[in-house]
C-alpha cells in the first residue's frame, strides 16, 4: 500500500478542520469530543471500500474520534474531496494534515503528533 503526507501550513489545516462541516454538508460524527467544536480526524470514504473499513476499525478499537464524508453520497463532499486532491479512498485529514490510503504506521504518527495517540 502506497500512502503519502502533504503538510498544509498549520492555519489552514485548523481551518479545513473547522470548515469541513459546513463544505461537505451531512456527515457522520463518531465519538465527539466535549472540548472540541470538530473532532481532529476527518474521514472521506466510499461503501466497499476496504481501507476505509481498516481505518473505521481503527478509529473504533483505539478510540479516535472522527468525522466521516461519504463522497459517493454526498456531492459537497465529493468536491470538497477532490479539492483536497483526493485520488482515492481513504482521504483522511489528521488534525489538518492529509493522508492519502490507510497504513496503521503512518496514521499512529499522524495522531501521536497530533497528541490523539500515546506512543507505545
């Protein structure tokens, strides 16, 4: 599996996080954190796809917080996918940085920076 980081500057990652709603219309929020207006993981999916499923898992066993966009479902979320650069799924935004596919090491030091993920 091919995965690959791009960093966006920090004040435009924290205002993805925070626009992310709004752009992409419905979402589903899993685990909402009381202290946050937006969980800091955002999930761009499709049904059927096995990454997206390994990533959900993941989120799910080590309680991360996240928010999923469904781009088949939704056409704002489909563009706002798109113009994030997005070539295929999964699409994860990791406290406005994204990663492109699913490989548990990348997405551990993704949270760990981002203080989601105490390192083991």
């Amino acid at each position: 599996m091919f995965s690959v980081q791009i960093r966006l500057p920090v004040a435009l990652g924290a205002f993805l996080m925070a626009m992310l709603p709004a752009v992409c219309g419905a979402a589903e929020v899993y685990e909402k954190p009381p202290d946050r207006a937006v969980p800091p993981v955002a999930l761009f999916s499709q049904p059927f796809c096995p990454g997206c499923e390994a990533a959900k898992d993941y989120f799910h066993t080590n309680d991360i917080p996240y928010v999923e966009f469904d781009i088949v479902a939704s056409t704002q979320a489909r563009t706002t996918f798109e113009r994030l650069g997005g070539r295929g799924t999964p699409l994860l935004l990791i406290d406005g940085h994204r990663v492109h596919g699913f490989s548990i090491p990348v997405v551990e030091q993704r949270l760990q920076a981002a203080g989601l993920l105490e390192e083991n």
